[in-house]
C-alpha cells in the first residue's frame, strides 16, 4: 500500500493514488497527532492534551476510540495499531510524510562532505513546502508547539542556503526573494544581513544603505533595540568602500565652519580650557552670552568644530529663536524637533514635555552627543533637551543663563564687542590686509561705525570690497547713520549701528536679490527651502538671489538647501517688506499659501490615495508650480521636514486675513496627524483651524474641521466630547445639501455610540449612514459602516450577526490598497471569534491585524490589538504568551505617551501568568 501526506501547506493525503478527505477538526488533529509520531507509541493521555488542551470531554478515551475508528475506516484498519498502556501507533513509511522527508534531509544536509552537497539537499527539503504548515488546521496544540518549531527549522535551512548560494556568487538572483522575505519577516535581522550582503555584493550599493536604514528603524521601533554589532559593521564597510561616501546615518547638523573667521584667540582658549577642566562629568554645559550680534554662534560654530571630533556618534543643531518676533521654539517642540532628527518615527513621540525629554535622553544614551542649541530665552527652554548620556553642550543666549549654571552645573563664558585691534583684524580678514593698512584711520572709523559689533563689520565689509576707497564708505555709512538715529530713539541699541549697516548693504543688492530679501521678511517660519522661497518670491531661479544673500551675509545656509535670517535681520528684512505695495505682499502671501496647499495635497494623495477631498472645492488656485512626490516615504519625509513651518504658516495665514487656506492646509494634514503628530497636539491644531474657517465665514470648511477634531477626540477616547462636534458637523453638511459629508458625520455618529455601547443609537446612525454610501457607490465607506454596524450588533451579543458583517467588509476591503481599514476589520473580526471562544480563529485575525498596522507603521493602533491578542491568549491557556505580548503592548504605548499604559500595568502587575 502506498501512502503520500503532505502538510507542509495545504492538506493532502493520498493512499494507493487515491485521495482521502479526513474531516478538519478533532479527527485531522488526532491523525496529524500520530502522523508527528509515526512509527512511535503515543499514550491516551498525550493524545487528549493536544485535542482538547482547555477542556476535554467527559470520556476523552472513549472519544479518543470513537475518532481512531474512523480513521481505519478512512485510511485502512491496519495502519493504526492498538499497543499496550493504552497507547497507539501510526505504522507508515517515513518517507511517505513529507515533514519526515523535510527533516531526514536537513540531517543529511549537516553530515554534508561538501557545501555542494549540503546546498543539493537542503534545496531539496526547501522544496517540500508549499505553504503554511498544517494550513486551514486551527490547534491550539499546533500553533503553540508543532507550527513555531518547524518554522524555524525552515528558517534555519532557509538561512543557511541563501548562506551557501552568496558563497557561490548567486547575489542578483537571490534579491527578489530577500525583499520578499524581509517584507514578510521584517524583524528577522538575519535576513536582512543577506539582502544588504546581497546588494552590496550586486554592485547595488546605494539599495544596500537603504535596507540597512529600513531594518535600523524597524528594530527601534518594533523592538526598541539597536542594530546588532554584525549590522553596524556590515554598514560601515560599504560606507568607507569609496571616496563619496554618503552621510552617516547618524545626524551631522553642525553647521558649516566660518572661512574668514579671525580674532578672539583668548575666547577660544577660554572655551578650551573650560571643557579641559569638565572633570569626569559625563554631561558638560558651556553657555556663551552677550549682546546680539557680538558673534555668539560664529565663535560657538569655530570652537564645535575644534572639539567634535570628541564626540562622533550625534551632532545635533537647533535654533531655539529666542527673542523672535512670533516667540521662542517651546521646548516641547523643540524635544519633537530633535528626536525626529535622530530618526525616531513621529508616532512615537509622545505629546508630553516630560515624555519628549525623557525619550530623547533614552534616544542619545549611550551615544557620544554634541548638542548646539542656538539663541536660547532661558534656562527653563533649555533643561527639558539636555541629555544624560557623555555630551556636550553648547548654548548660546543674549541671557547670561544664570540658572543653567547654578542648577545645572554649566559653564559661562560672556562675549564682549570686539577691541579695536580685533574689529581691524576682522575686517582685514574680510577685504584683505592690505586694504586696511592703506587707509588705517578710515578703517578704525568704518570699525566704529559698526560699533565694533562682528554681524555689522561683516556686512559692511563685503559692500567695502566694491567701493573706491575705504573713505568713500566712511562717508555713506555716517550718512545713513545719521539718517537713522534721527528716526531712532531707542538707547543703548546695538541695531541701531546694525540698521545702518543693513539699510546700505541691502541698497547694493540687486533688483532680483533685494525682490527675495523683502519677501524673506513675510515668511513666519524658522526656515525656508529653496523651493518655498521661490514660490514665495515667484522666481524659478532663486538660487541666484539667495546665493548673493548668503554672500551679503543676510541669509545664512546652515543646512543645505535651506535658509534662515539672523534674528536682528529678520527685522530688518520685515522692515524692507513693507516697502512692496499691498498687492504685491498679498500676491506674495497668496503665493506662498497655494504652493503650500496644493503641496500638502499631492503629499496626502501618496499617504491615503482613496481619500475623497471634497473640502478642496472653491480652493484658491496656485500660480506656481507645487511640489511633487513619487512615494508614500516621500510624501511623509516631507511633511516631517516641513511640520514646523507648516504650524507657523498655517497660525500666520489665520491671523492675518487668509483663513481659506488655513483650514483646507490643516485638513490636507489630517492623514499625516492620524500616523505621526500626538493628540493634544491635534485637538489644537484642529481648534485652531476651525476658527479659522469660521472667520473665513465657509461652512464647509467648519463643517470639515468639526469632524477632525471629533475624530481626534474620539481616538482619545472622549466619546461624550466628540459627539457634539459630529452632530454640529452634520448639521452644516445637512444645509448644505453635501451627501458625502453626511454620509461620514452620521457614520462617525454611530462609531461613537458604538463605543459607548449605546447599541440602538449606533445601529440607527450606521444603518443611515451605510444606505447612504450604498447610494454614493463608496464601497471604502460601505466597509467602514458594516465595521462600525458589526461592533454594534457584538455589543448586543450577537456575535455570529457580527462576523458576517466582518466578513463583507473584509471581502469588499480586500485588494483595495486601504491596509489600515482591513486591519481594523480583521481586529473587530478577532474580537467577535473570541466573545464566541473561537480562540483559534480570533488569534490568527490579530496576528494578521497587527502584521498590517505594523506596515503602515501605525503603532497607536498595533498596540490596542496587541492588547486584545494578549487577552485571548491568556483565555485560551498561554498565559506566558499574553505577559509577553502585553509587555510589548506596553512599551508601544509608553513611547506613545497613551494613557492606558498606566492600566496595563496595573493588569500586568497583578497578573499571575508567566
């Protein structure tokens, strides 16, 4: 009699050529029982545990006996034998079952004579599979020991044969199958070794440093662990291959050292001999204040770039904007800004100050850190980013930062306005020597002029290297000065001396740079790229105009391709803005706003591509070309980049008379604040827009950012908060006749009532609201609503009524690109399964949600189902299992900052499992 079973995928028996249909359930997991064992007494007792591992029947030997005649009538009365102890035996073949012929060959493969050999036969047991061991079989008993075990027998094959074919030169032809497996497995560091081993050895190096900074940021987000040692080394050879080697993975912000730096020798040995006497402090805080414009950040750059050699893992910069107009950076914006530079995920920054700084410490530990922190107000702006680990410090500050030394232990050091000898240097380092020894008694009077200060000496000095004579400037500067100080009552002003500086270095400028200047002075974010800045200016070529800025010293580039004014310039340039006629600053604005707008719509196209976005109606049109973007990590890359301008602009446009792109930017940004940006953070943005859609008198718009903001309410879980402000939001769309906006307020009605367990109110508003996307041919929103009406009908118990909703929504959903709504519908489905002890059914629903929410990198919601998994896996007798699970749950939540982590802890702490 001849036999062939197969397992290793989809379930196949076959004797004498004839296939056998064993019924699934208890009857196929008593067969698999002795099929594992064949050949090999099995005892009642060991047969009973794994077919009814929570609860048995009343007599599991006589059911036992009751499925092992059915099985010799299917298979053959011969082939299960009755031994003595109570004990049966499976007598076939080995070689019959092909997780026998899986695992005879890899003991064949590791008795290999040659690697040869060995790759012949495990390709060979590779083979075998077909699928997912015992697929369509639920067993606690096989998804607990049998199915995780023999997964990693592949894995370990796997392995070693992807191990063999790199030593035999096979590289190309293996990376299609290496981005398939990480893709599946993305936290299987093994597997990415090959695929970067793999590429780099292709001659795909560029690829190689991409997939190393894929599964860098997968094993910190996912797993909060760093790298392994292998990884780190495996990147750093393909960095230091070749001569243009790219950046560090690690940020390198400092900015560039100033070529024409000259003087203050004894402030830099002043600043030396600080950080030699720092002792054996881990941390060290050197502070440096003075006047504006005296050169603070200039000697703090030159002096960084002397000491960060000490100090290679991170360099960071930030311009903490002091004493800008529109107010300082907040330091828990500043904590954002810093982590997200360090390369953590926004969705995990929490929303909390003490959060932020205690994450950013735990980010920078362990990691040799010079931090530069630019025109700080306080020491209250500081002490939230200061790290913990082996760090410098720098801060520079007009306040002498007196707290920071005295609580913190940071070291002061005050800038004073240059000596004369000192001015003359830097001006003769400037235009040259040579220019200023010709003529020393008009060089000491132009050093006056400037009062000694350095930012005014620079800017005058690059107008003096186009004049006839030093003489000739001495004259137009006292001019302006005196024109100026007549205007001026101010004492003690030091940009008194600097207006007239800037007033005669921008009268050289050209039409065109002068045009950008003016318009630099609108701009109320920190800084400006390239791009923005030539939309605002309308000019295709505006790197002409800033690079003659940069040149005049009014613009500093102290990131490539992005640009920012001193503060005291930005003054100045805000002065000069008002030179342009009232159109021409409206166009500018207008400008500005459309490329912003329509900007953030091609980005949200690639963050949610199925999105209806009706708001966008009426919306004012851009006059120059928007940004385009080729990739979901593109598109969010950018909006990362620019989230800090983005606020400014969006509070600067409802402030000031442009209210309808205020709100239709904020609702553009809706996707990006569901995946990245905390809550509190979005119930105030979302406040603020819909003032300014009501300012803007557009019901639309208030219609629009009411249901926002009760969204964001609703994920806080403030239900009885959020439902007022859909009801308001349904109410607008009501009168104005807009189905779809209907349609979504009246599905977010009933979601909120779901939750609520107010089951006949969520049963009316999601019953509506499904006829009503039936009738708009909206087969996304038709899911969200069947989703919304399964929940409610669990909550009235009845939980088959449920899964049939579940499951039209996950088979419409299927294939639709909408990852993150199957999730939610495979979680919903998991909880339905395991109200009805479905525990086999439910278990494999989460896994299959928290595999989608981990690619969309949507960990909010990861961790909520990896609550519910835990839960029924301590139902269904793993306790070990759901503390693990649970534990992970609670890391997630923490980075989060979510409020149920301190009730998971609790539960945790309580529980009794291990």
């Amino acid at each position: 009699m001849r036999h062939d079973v197969r397992v290793l995928g989809t379930w196949h028996v076959h004797v004498d050529g004839v296939a056998v249909d064993i019924p699934a359930g208890q009857l196929r997991v008593l067969f698999t029982s002795l099929l594992l064992s064949a050949n090999k007494p099995v005892r009642v007792d060991r047969l009973a545990e794994q077919l009814w591992p929570e609860r048995g029947p009343a007599s599991t030997r006589g059911s036992l006996h009751t499925y092992v005649r059915r099985l010799r009538k299917l298979l053959g009365s011969e082939l299960i034998q009755t031994g003595p102890g109570g004990t049966y035996q499976l007598t076939i073949p080995t070689d019959a079952i092909d997780v026998h012929r899986f695992r005879d060959l890899l003991d064949q493969a590791r008795t290999a004579k040659t690697e040869t050999e060995e790759l012949v036969l495990l390709s060979a047991a590779l083979e075998l599979w077909r699928g997912t061991p015992f697929e369509d079989m639920y067993s606690t008993w096989l998804d607990r020991d049998v199915i995780p075990r023999l997964t990693e027998e592949w894995f370990a094959a796997t392995g070693r044969r992807i191990d063999l074919q790199l030593s035999a030169g096979a590289s190309e032809q293996l990376i299609p199958e290496l981005y398939e497996l990480t893709a599946q497995y993305p936290a299987r560091e093994s597997l990415w070794l090959q695929l970067i081993t793999a590429l780099h050895r292709a001659g795909r190096r560029a690829e190689a440093l991409t997939a190393y900074r894929q599964v860098r940021d997968i094993l910190r987000d996912e797993l909060g662990i760093e790298p392994s040692q292998r990884l780190v080394e495996l990147q750093r050879r393909i960095l230091m291959e070749t001569d243009d080697t790219p950046a560090s993975t690690s940020p390198r912000q400092l900015p560039h050292d100033i070529a024409r730096f000259s003087g203050r020798a004894e402030e830099l040995d002043a600043l030396d001999e600080l950080w030699d006497n720092r002792g054996n402090d881990g941390l060290v805080i050197i502070s440096i204040d003075g006047a504006p414009g005296v050169g603070k950040t200039t000697i703090a750059i030159r002096w960084a770039h002397r000491i960060v050699h000490m100090y290679p893992d991170v360099q960071l910069y930030l311009n903490l904007r002091g004493y800008a107009p529109e107010g300082p950076v907040t330091p828990a914006a500043a904590a954002e800004t810093l982590l997200r530079s360090l390369g953590v995920p926004n969705e995990v920054i929490p929303s909390g100050l003490d959060e932020r700084s205690a994450l950013l410490r735990s980010t920078l530990s362990g990691r040799r850190t010079l931090l530069f922190l630019d025109n700080a107000r306080d020491a209250e702006q500081v002490r939230p980013l200061l790290p913990s680990t082996t760090a410098l410090v720098i801060v520079t500050s007009r306040n002498q930062l007196r707290a920071l030394s005295i609580r913190d232990g940071a070291y002061r050091l005050t800038l004073h306005r240059l000596a004369r000898e000192q001015s003359l240097e830097l001006l003769g380092a400037a235009i040259g020597q040579p220019h200023v020894a010709k003529d020393i008694s008009s060089a000491g009077k132009l050093v006056e002029l400037c009062d000694n200060l350095p930012l005014a000496i620079a800017i005058v000095a690059e107008r003096a290297l186009r004049a006839a004579s030093l003489r000739e400037v001495v004259n137009a500067l006292e001019d302006e000065q005196a024109r100026l100080d007549n205007l001026d009552t101010r004492d003690d002003n030091p940009y008194t001396s600097l207006r007239a500086a800037l007033t005669w270095s921008y009268q050289a400028l050209s039409a065109q740079a002068a045009a950008m200047f003016r318009k630099l002075g609108m701009y109320p974010g920190n800084d400006i790229s390239l791009q923005t800045a030539s939309a605002l200016a309308d000019m295709p070529q505006a790197q002409f105009a800033l690079d003659q800025l940069v040149a005049a010293h009014l613009v500093e580039e102290r990131q490539p391709g992005r640009y920012e004014l001193h503060d005291l310039v930005r003054l100045y340039a805000a002065e000069t803005a008002g030179q342009d006629t009232v159109r021409e600053q409206n166009e500018a604005a207008r400008r500005l706003l459309g490329w912003y707008l329509h900007t953030t719509t091609n980005a949200d196209h690639f963050m949610d591509p199925g999105r209806h976005r009706e708001f966008l109606v009426g919306a004012p049109p851009t006059t120059v070309p928007a940004k385009d973007f080729t990739s979901v990590h593109d598109a969010k890359a950018w909006f990362t980049q620019e989230y800090d301008s983005l606020r400014s602009v969006t509070a600067w446009a409802a402030a000031h008379g442009y209210p309808e792109y205020a709100w239709r930017i904020a609702l553009n940004m809706t996707t990006f604040f569901d995946y990245a940006i905390p809550w509190d953070d979005g119930v105030e943005y979302y406040q603020a827009a819909h003032k300014a859609a009501k300012a803007a008198g557009e019901d639309l718009g208030e219609a629009y950012t009411l249901n926002s903001l009760g969204c964001v309410l609703l994920d806080m879980g403030k239900q009885r908060a959020a439902i007022p402000r859909f009801q308001a939001s349904r109410t607008k769309f009501q009168a104005l006749s807009n189905l779809r906006g209907t349609a979504m307020t009246t599905g977010n009605l009933g979601l909120a009532h779901v939750e609520l367990a107010e089951t006949d109110e969520a049963v009316e508003y999601t019953s509506q609201a499904l006829e009503l996307y039936e009738r708009l041919g909206d087969n996304r929103g038709v899911c969200r609503n069947l989703d919304n009406l399964g929940s409610a009908y669990a909550n009235k118990g009845e939980y088959w009524t449920a899964v049939e909703c579940f499951q039209k929504a996950v088979a419409l959903n299927h294939g639709s690109g909408h990852s993150d709504n199957e999730a939610w519908l495979l979680t919903h489905l998991g909880d339905a399964y395991a109200s009805l002890k479905e525990y086999p059914r439910a278990i494999r629903a989460y896994r299959q949600a928290v595999d989608l929410f981990r690619h969309t990198g949507n960990g909010r919601h990861m961790a909520q189902v990896l609550i519910d998994l835990g839960t029924t896996l301590d139902a269904s007798g793993h306790p070990g299992l759901a503390r693990g699970i649970w534990e992970r749950a609670v890391g997630i939540m923490t980075d989060l900052a979510d409020p149920r982590a301190d009730d998971l802890r609790e539960k945790l702490a309580a529980f009794s499992g291990s």
